[in-house]
C-alpha cells in the first residue's frame, strides 16, 4: 500500500479543517439575516433582484449609487453570478451563502493545483492550508460580497497563465481561453488590472524565438479575447453616464472616503452628505469630483499628515484595530498578515529568479499591494493576494530548509573525512 507524503496529508488537513471551519461559521448565521452583516451585501442582492426584475442595472443607495438607478459602483461579474443562482434557487441568500461554501472549499486543491504546478507539492499544500483556515476569509465566505468568487477566478487565471509560460509554444486557444477568463475576473474585481501587460512583457520575452509573426498574433488573440467582455461594460457605462468608465466607481470613492480616515464622522453619513449636496450629478461625475478632491486634500498635507496617513491605511490593509492590544483577537490576526505579507514577498522574490511564471507572479503581487496602499483601501482588497503570499511564504521555508539541510550534510561530510 502506497503511503501518503507530506504533501497530500496537509491538503488533506487543509481540505477537512476547510470543511469544518466553514460549517461551524453557517451554523452560526443560520438564524441571520445575511444582509444585515454588510451594505455591501445589500447592494449586490438588490442589483441582483432588479436585474431578474427587469429594471436593469440598477442600485439601491449605498455610497454614491443612487436608489434604483443605474449604477457602475460594482462591476458585473459578481451580481450576475447571484442572477443565475436566482434564476434556478429563487432570490435566496442562503443559497448564495451555501454556493459561496461550495467555491471556498474547491478553491483549497485549485491553490494546491497551482502551488504544484509553480514551486512543488508541498508549497501548494501548505498554501491552500493558510487559505483554509484563514479566519477573515471564512467570514467573506459567509457574506453576499465578490471575494469568494473572486478567489476561484483568479486562481483558475493564475493556473492558465502558470500553463502558457511552461509550454514552448501555447496555442492561440489557450491564450484565447486566458484573455476571456482575465475579462471574468476583472469584472468581478479590477486588482488584476497589471495582468495583460505583464503577460504581453512575458510573452515577448518568454517566446522572442518563435518570431514577430507569432508574437504579434498571440499578443492580438490574448488582448482581444480579454477585452471582449469589459467592451460592452464600457460602452454601457457610456451610454448610461456619458463616460466610456471600464472599470467602477468604487475606486474613486474609497480613495476620496480614505483621506477623512479618524475624522470622527461615520463613512455612512459623510456620503450621505455628499450624495445628496451633489444631487445634480450622477455617480461618475461624483466618482469623477471625488478624485480630484481626494488628491487636492493629499497635496494640502504636510509630510507628517501624510505619512500618518499611510499608517492608518497600512494598518487597515492588514486588518489592525486602532489600538494595539496583543490581547486582542484582531491586533494578533493583522500581525499574522503582516508577517505573511513580508515572508511571502521575500520568498516570491527568492523563487522569481530565470522563471517569467514566477517573476509575474510576484510582479503581481507587489504591484497589487502597492496599489492598495496608495489609494487607502482596506483589508477586505488584500485578502485575494492571500494564497500568493502563502505561496511565497511556503517557498521561502522551503529554501531555507533546504539551505540548512545543506550546511548540515557539507559538515556532516567533513566530519567523516577527517
């Protein structure tokens, strides 16, 4: 009887504690209402609704979309997801609370998939675990909001792309099949948006043997397959709003909402505030004003302001409470991500060298990160970088096991010999 490695008993671990951890968080919300734990929530569903409903797509007021009218405040991958689910289930939360069970515990062996296919077994073993058992994301699993079905795509693109890197000479359909996932998962949440220029930098660097000719069509079939989708969304938001807006308006406002962070006043009521004092514009020309606002307000501050600023943001990028207390649950969950932040960077680093898979990979990653903290986003946006970071992390323990082992033979042999 063949024995099981280390590999398979950790994803086997990672897969059950998935499983348990998962369970035990919908008992605990069996008798809530799913909409009561987050606007964003709220939002999605009724999108959703409308959308079955005819009306189009259309809000209810939450930050600058306005109650039943059209909205570009979320992209569409996600509301249509819920349509479907709709469509076949009734407009049930709890289904999409239990389909979200479902993705989360698939998305543990396609980590591990991925893992394997970049670094080794026991790399993509050890991630999915993190994954697993990370206790924000099992509470993301539980809500109405895109993370869960945002952690699928972008593994399955990640996958695909690991794939077109290992051959000498992908075909067309494969970098059709890539450029049509990257539309899915870009309209479900735009932090991929470095991907097709990376992936075009790699294509041309990876594959320069294969000649212009099949460059230039690879490059043209992988670009046009990957914004066929976001095409119509565009010209949608154009018609609708004036604007050709390709991506949504929660960027602008998160970037706006950053820069009053510790003002006292709750983000609900200030953009209340600001809707109904710009009651003549619509949601991009708010989005639109928003920025400029937000970047005058940056600019007015003093080098301290802003540097205390960045702290209050990269303290909410890892989840950290306003006070420090080691006794506190989330002081030592932001110190968890902190730390596999800084050891999952290093080890994508260590790994990247003569491998564009990897070098995109932690491109990605950093790129990502860099942009989250520049434009004063939260945790909730760092939470995808998770099963990378873990990656790097795994990779990282990985390399310097291996050094060790090393050290220890070499002395080992001088030993014997003298």
């Amino acid at each position: 009887m063949r024995r099981l490695d280390a590999a398979i008993i950790i994803l086997i671990i990672a897969i059950v504690l998935g499983v348990v951890m998962r369970v035990e968080a919908w008992e605990k919300i069996a008798k809530v209402d799913v909409l009561t734990m987050s606007s964003d929530s709220v939002s999605y569903n009724g999108i959703a609704k409308n959308l079955l409903a005819g009306k189009g797509y259309s809000s209810p007021n939450h930050m600058i979309a306005r109650q039943d009218q059209p909205t570009a405040f979320y992209a569409p991958t996600y509301p249509f997801y819920l349509v479907a689910l709709y469509y076949v289930f009734g407009p049930s939360t709890k289904a999409g609370v239990m389909s979200h069970m479902i993705l989360a515990i698939a998305t543990i062996p396609l980590i591990y998939l991925l893992g394997m296919r970049l670094y080794g077994r026991v790399e993509g073993a050890i991630a999915s675990l993190i994954y697993a058992v990370s206790p924000d994301i099992i509470h993301y699993n539980i809500m109405l909001t895109s993370e869960t079905l945002f952690f699928v795509l972008e593994i399955c693109l990640s996958i695909l792309i690991v794939g077109i890197f290992k051959k000498d000479r992908p075909s067309l359909w494969m970098l059709a099949a890539t450029g049509l996932v990257f539309g899915v998962t870009y309209l479900c949440r735009q932090t991929v948006i470095f991907l097709p220029a990376l992936i075009v930098l790699g294509l041309w660097l990876r594959f320069k043997d294969n000649g212009y000719s099949w460059l230039l069509k690879s490059t043209g079939v992988f670009l046009v397959a990957a914004v066929l989708l976001i095409v119509p969304w565009t010209i949608r938001n154009y018609m609708v709003f004036g604007e050709p807006v390709f991506s949504t308006t929660t960027g602008p406002a998160t970037l706006w909402w950053g820069t009053y962070e510790d003002k006292g006043t709750p983000l609900g009521v200030l953009i209340d505030r600001y809707r109904e004092r710009h009651s003549d514009k619509n949601e991009v020309q708010m989005s639109q004003m928003m920025t400029k606002e937000a970047i005058q307000r940056i600019k007015h501050m003093s080098g301290t302001d802003i540097r205390g600023l960045l702290h209050q943001r990269v303290r909410r990028l890892f989840g950290f409470p306003r006070v420090y207390d080691l006794r506190k649950q989330q002081t030592v969950t932001g110190l968890f991500y902190l730390v596999l932040g800084v050891l999952g960077i290093a080890g994508l680093l260590i790994a990247s060298k003569g491998k564009y898979e990897r070098q995109l990979l932690m491109l990605t990653v950093v790129l990502t990160m860099l942009l989250h903290i520049f434009t004063l986003t939260v945790f909730r946006y760092l939470m995808p970088l998770v099963p990378f970071l873990g990656l790097g992390a795994a990779n990282l323990l990985s390399y310097v096991a291996t050094r060790i082992k090393a050290v220890f033979q070499a002395y080992g042999v001088r030993l014997t010999a003298s």
